[in-house]
C-alpha cells in the first residue's frame, strides 16, 4: 500500500476547510437573520403640523396602525443630502390606534438645514414618510 502524496493531503485538507467554512456560514448566516429587526406589517404617520423643530431637537406626534411600534429612531436629511439619525429620548411605545409623542435629542443642526425628517421604528417595514418640517 502506497503513502499518500503531499499534493493530496493538501486537497483533502482545503476540501475539508471548505466544507466546514460552508457550515459555519450556513450557520451564522442563519443566526443573524433571526437577530433581525421583526417585520410587523403595520403602518405610522405623522399627526397634521409634526414633525417640529423645537430648541435643536425635533418633536413628533404619531399614530400606530396595525401593530404596537416603539424604539423610535429619527431619520434627518440634510440639505447637503447626509443622513443623521437620532434616537428618540421618550422611550414611547405606541400602540394601534393610539397616538404617541417621540422627541429626538439635541441634533446640533440649525433647522434652515433640514430638508426632511423620517420616523423608523422596531419594525423594518414601519415607517413614517419622509416629511419636511412646517
């Protein structure tokens, strides 16, 4: 009986280090797809007159539809097209049918440089349209 060749100890070897990379992607791709934000299937909108821009921060009055939302995060658009969001400082968690108020804190943006603001919940699918400030 021959000895195997160092050529094919080499091809076993990355054939079974491609293999267990393909399980462990399998796997961790699977986790992290759970780990997801949950879709929800509801809706929000902003009440008439919000968002607003008070003291560098903005305030918003929102109604849930469909599912109970929470984990508000403001989106901002800025004139010069970047992107801040925000976290809501309320900790709020509005319910379907109810009506909620959400604050962001300070943004350190003067509000001539906002161009819209956009709510983003838990949800992936639940969030407000991008709106300009009145």
């Amino acid at each position: 009986m021959k000895a195997a060749t160092p050529i094919t100890i080499t091809v076993i070897l990355i054939a079974f280090t491609m293999v267990t990379a393909a399980i462990l992607a399998a796997f961790t791709s699977k986790y992290v797809s759970q780990e997801r934000t949950p879709v929800c299937g509801g809706k929000i909108k902003f009440i008439s007159g919000f968002p607003k821009y008070e003291d560098g921060t903005i305030k918003a009055v929102v109604e849930a539809e469909g599912s109970p939302v929470g984990n508000f995060v403001f989106e901002i658009i800025l004139t010069n097209a970047s992107v801040l969001r925000v976290p809501d400082v309320t900790g709020s968690v509005v319910s379907p049918g109810k009506l909620g108020t959400v604050m962001s804190s300070k943004i350190g943006v003067p509000k001539e440089k906002i161009s819209q603001v956009r709510l983003l919940t838990n949800c992936t699918d639940v969030k407000t349209l991008l709106t300009a400030i009145p």
